[in-house]
C-alpha cells in the first residue's frame, strides 16, 4: 500500500535541509530555481546531486544543456529562495538588485553572498519519479571565507526557514 503524498511529505519535512539555488545560463539570459533536494554525492570524482521537478521550467531548460552551478545560500539570503521558489513580483526582475559573477566553466551565474558557489557538468540524468536526479561533476568552486562561527546557512524544515544554533 502507497504512503499517502500529503503523509510522506510531512515525514519528510522533519528532516532539515539547506537551500540552493540552481541556475543555468542560455540564449535566453539566466535562469534560477530553489532547490533543498540537494546533496554532496563523491569526493573523487567530485559529484554533486541535485533533483529538479519534471514538471517545471528549470527541467526543460536543464534537458538541453550540460552544465549548471549551485548556490548554496546564506542565512540573509531568505529573500532570494523565496524569489527562485516563485515568490516574486510578476514582471519585475530577479536578478536586477543581485550580485553575479559567472561561473569559469559553464558560465551559469554564482549569485554573491552565497556560502558556495559549484560550478557543474552534467556527469549523469537519472530517473527519480516526478524528479530528475542531476548528477554533477564539480568543476570548479568559490566559497566564503568567513570563520566559521560567522557562517549561518539557510535552512528549511517542517515547512518553514531555520536558523541554526552551534551547540555547547
């Protein structure tokens, strides 16, 4: 017998996660999606994975190219995932008060602020049900350098943002 969706997704909503942005570059300028289906997947190679809804824009963009870069945000970047989930003001651009810089390889934007930029080659496109599991070999990455106890990732759980506490 089938879990029920609306069931299995409150189980899931009791595990955090972080949450990225995932975005591509292509003839028709940048593009972006919020992402927390995302996972550090092998050190050597160096492969990421990241699943993307078939249903949605980003998959049928991500179909036709070979690269992509992840975003890995910040505690203060709340307002971005929720501009690349689909909250955002209607004709009013989602890119135009951020910081970008571009990727060496795949030329996707690395949108600043960010704790980790990956820069990806699509490595592998699996089956993943109403998903698609993008694997991608990192190619390159930026990251901030801050100290440690300065860095605050954001976090999503239990259907709402987080922050997270050190413990003693």
């Amino acid at each position: 017998m089938a879990v029920p969706a609306q069931e299995f997704k409150a189980a899931l909503g009791r595990f955090p996660s972080g949450v990225t942005v995932v975005t591509v570059t292509d003839d028709e300028g940048d593009h972006g999606m919020t992402a927390s289906a995302f996972s550090s997947l092998s050190l050597d190679p160096p492969l990421i994975l990241v699943c993307v809804g078939k249903k949605g824009r980003m998959h049928g963009r991500l179909e036709k190219l070979d690269h992509f870069a992840i975003n890995l945000l910040d505690r203060a970047q709340e307002s971005v995932s929720n501009r690349f989930a689909g909250w955002w003001e209607e004709g009013k651009s989602k890119w135009a008060d951020l910081t970008v810089s571009r990727a060496p390889v795949s030329g996707a934007a690395w949108i600043g602020e960010s704790l980790a930029n990956l820069d990806c080659t699509i490595h592998a496109r699996l089956d993943g049900g109403d998903h698609t599991i993008l694997v991608g070999r990192v190619e390159a990455t930026q990251v901030d350098n801050r100290a440690r106890e300065d860095l605050a990732p954001l976090l999503y759980f239990a259907g709402q943002y987080r922050s997270l506490a050190p413990t003693e």
